[in-house]
C-alpha cells in the first residue's frame, strides 16, 4: 500500500501510539510506502529519505502503487514561504509550512483532490551559495526534536530541510548525515555551507550545524541560532561557554 501526506504536519513516531517520541515529521505532500497496519496505526517509509516510523492511519491519503511511482519520478517542488496554503476545490484553505512537497500538483493523475496552489514554489539545484539564506529563514525556530518545520526543527531536521529546500538530498538524522560527504581536516578548509558534526561523551554523532563564513555556524539548539565556531567545537557567547564538541566537518556538496 501507498500513500500521500494531505495534512500540513504529520508526527511520525517510534511506536504504533500517541504517547511514543516523535521520530520526524511528514509534511503536506510527501508520498509515504504502508508497510504495516495495526489496529489504528500505519508503519510507513517515506520515499524522500527512506525513514521508517508509524502514523496515525487517519492521516493520510491511500494513493496506488502507480500513482508512487509517477510521483517518485516527478521533479521535486516544494512551498518556498514560511506558510502558504493550499485551496481544495470547495475553496477550504488547507495551510502548508515551508518544505512542503508540491510535486503531485503537475500531474492529474495523482492530484486527484484537485488541489491548487498559487504561491511561491522552488525546486531544482541551487548553487551552494543559497544554502544559508535558507537557512536563515529557520533562524529562531524553537527546537523540537523530531521536527522539520519553522515552528518546531531539531538539528539534523534543520540541515536536511535547508538542502532539500536547495535541491540536495540527504538523510533525516545527524548520524546518518555524518557518513555523507568528505571530510576535512582543518576549519579553514571549509565553505559556507559545509556541515560540522559533534559527538557525546561516547563518541556518537548528536549534533549538526551548518557552517557559515568568518567560524560562525548556525544549528537548532533550543532554537535555530548562530553561534561561533573553533577546532574546540560551538562556542556560545551568552553561556560564555563551549556547548558542542567539534568531531568531523563534511564537505557534503
């Protein structure tokens, strides 16, 4: 079975129940595979990212395996304002965030609610340039682990959203993203743009930021902030302090 997100913000979670962890988000318009079912609960993949979790069986949209695949081969457009909305044929306005996938407007075949959208769409590769100006559109975004929106974004949702947004794809969590790219050995190598990753006490990747120019990053830590950066890792003025510590900075595009 197959399916399309048709709300604005889906939690996806750990566990078939409302009291489980929000895991990520699906957002309006992402086509999701069914894996299993039970009782009220879908176990879903989500075909942008491969990322597994369970979803409330209510909130979404069966579509049939054809319909998946036209959309998986459709070129990826997405809502480019912090909110827009999209209008249903009984003129409802369903709102939308920042990211939402719009891709299933081109097709009839698959926009069979026949919804339509007049605002502003991006899609296709944008130079790596563009990267912190999207970023900056999250900038106070309060932190949310799990979250993929302006209104809620942990940091490896924060990074993955700033380059889907710029035509890049690569995966949900900070861990994931770490095996990604290639490595650089010095601070003064990087590019605005490039990814910093910091580990725990334990050596596991938690955290991901995304560089900027002058050793300045900007990463979701409470909220969607800019801090400093150094061979120790993100130095925090107002703490006055190092809060992060620096493992391994990617060169991912």
């Amino acid at each position: 079975m197959f399916g399309i997100c048709n709300l604005a913000i889906v939690p996806v979670r750990a566990e078939a129940s409302d009291r489980s962890e929000i895991v990520t988000q699906l957002l309006f318009g992402e086509h999701i595979e069914i894996l299993e079912r039970h009782n009220q609960w879908a176990k879903i993949r989500i075909q942008f990212d491969d990322y597994e979790g369970w979803i409330d069986s209510k909130q979404y949209q069966e579509i049939t395996k054809e319909q998946f695949d036209l959309l998986s081969k459709e070129s990826i457009i997405l809502n480019a304002d912090l909110i827009d909305y999209i209008t249903a044929p009984n003129n409802l306005l369903l709102p939308i965030p920042l990211g939402a996938s719009l891709s299933f407007l081109n097709n009839s075949e698959i926009n069979v609610s026949n919804f339509d959208f007049e605002g502003t769409k991006t899609s296709g590769i944008k130079p790596k340039s563009a990267l912190i100006k999207t970023a900056f559109m999250y900038l106070n975004a309060p932190y949310l682990w799990g979250g993929k929106t302006p209104f809620g974004i942990d940091c490896s949702g924060f990074t993955q959203m700033v380059y889907k947004l710029n035509g890049y794809k690569i995966h949900r969590d900070a861990s994931q993203q770490a095996l990604e790219g290639d490595p650089l050995s010095f601070i003064e190598e990087c590019e605005a743009g490039d990814l910093a990753f910091f580990d725990n006490d334990e050596g596991n990747i938690t955290h991901v930021g995304i560089i900027m120019e002058n050793n300045y990053i900007i990463h979701a830590s409470g909220k969607v902030r800019i801090d400093r950066l150094d061979h120790t890792g993100i130095y925090n003025p107002e703490l006055n302090k190092h809060t992060h510590k620096l493992r391994v900075i990617k060169k991912i595009i």
